[in-house]
C-alpha cells in the first residue's frame, strides 16, 4: 500500500480512498487487486513514527516494524555518477538526483538541511554546465577527453572538487565585483 498510516490512500477499484476499511478491494500490484479482510491495526488518535521514502512521484510510508520483502547492500562491479545538465536521471523508472555525497554533505547534515544538497551542489557546477552551453557538446566532450586522459576528472572532482569550487566560486566573486 501507498502509506499505512491512520489515514492513507491506497487505489481501489472505486477509486483514490483517504481511509480504508474492510472489505474494500485494493490494488496490490500493477493490475492485481485484493480484498481487505481485516486490519492488524487501525487506530485513528495515535501518532506514530513512521520511515519515509520518497521518489520523484512517490512517498512510501510505513512503520519501521512493517515487513518489507528485502532490503539490501550488494556488491557490484563498475562506479558510475554521471551528471546531467537537469541534475536528475531516470534509474529503473526512479527519478533521482545525479548528486551523491561530497564535500558539503557533513555541513548541511548539521545545519538539518540536507533536502537541499541537491541544489547546492547543483549551483556549484553551475559554471561547468555554462561552459558545456557556451562550448556546445561536441566542443566541450573533446575538451573534457583530452583533460581526462591526463588528469582522472571524476576521481579529481572526489578528492579536490570541494577546495577547486571554492576557488572558483571566490574567483568568480573577485572578478564580479571588480567590474562593478
């Protein structure tokens, strides 16, 4: 189901219901639907904490004490983190962000803004996706092969991209206000 909280909405066959009772008829897979017989619990005045997963179109809610078939962390070979000039990628029909942990992460973390290290990171490259525009891609790919065959940009951008955007975010600043 979409949410197990008190008040949830699931998709039965009349419809998008905000509460559900026995014997209605819910979806339980793309195009599979089942009766509802009973509830293991259904309790209208309580608060409850429960565990939120979000996805571009979609929140899952459920207590941490609810059965999920399989979570898990497995090895795979190959690390790839491309970014797209949107900052999202569709992956297995999920939209996600491109932006995985760097050098503000801790920062925010503290700050409780985490929800927004997406659009941070996505405003520090902002001079590199300027620089893709203004090149244009075939222009901007040859550049970024030649400087990736001697310098590992992605393993570059891990290890310094934090001191690097600095650097340019401060130089950018200097020059902006030189010009005033």
């Amino acid at each position: 189901m979409a949410s197990l909280a008190a008040v949830f909405a699931v998709v039965s066959l009349l419809g998008l219901f905000s509460t559900v009772f026995a014997t209605n008829i819910v979806a339980v897979g793309k195009n599979s639907f089942s009766d509802i017989y009973a509830f293991g619990h259904k309790d209208l005045d309580v608060v409850s904490e429960f565990v939120q997963v979000k996805t571009e179109a979609n929140t899952l809610e459920l207590t941490a004490g609810h059965f999920v078939p399989k979570i898990s962390k497995v090895d795979k070979l190959g690390l790839y983190n491309p970014l797209t000039l949107s900052g999202n990628i569709l992956v297995n029909n999920v939209v996600a962000s491109v932006h995985s942990e760097w050098f503000l992460d801790s920062l925010f973390d503290a700050l409780g803004a985490s929800e927004y290290l997406p659009y941070a990171y996505q405003s520090l490259l902002a001079p590199v996706r300027a620089l893709y525009n203004i090149a244009g891609s075939k222009l901007y790919s040859a550049g970024y092969s030649m400087l990736d065959s001697c310098v590992n940009v992605a393993d570059s951008g891990t290890k310094y991209g934090g001191p690097i955007a600095i650097t340019i975010g401060i130089g950018a600043l200097a020059f902006a206000a030189r010009s005033i």
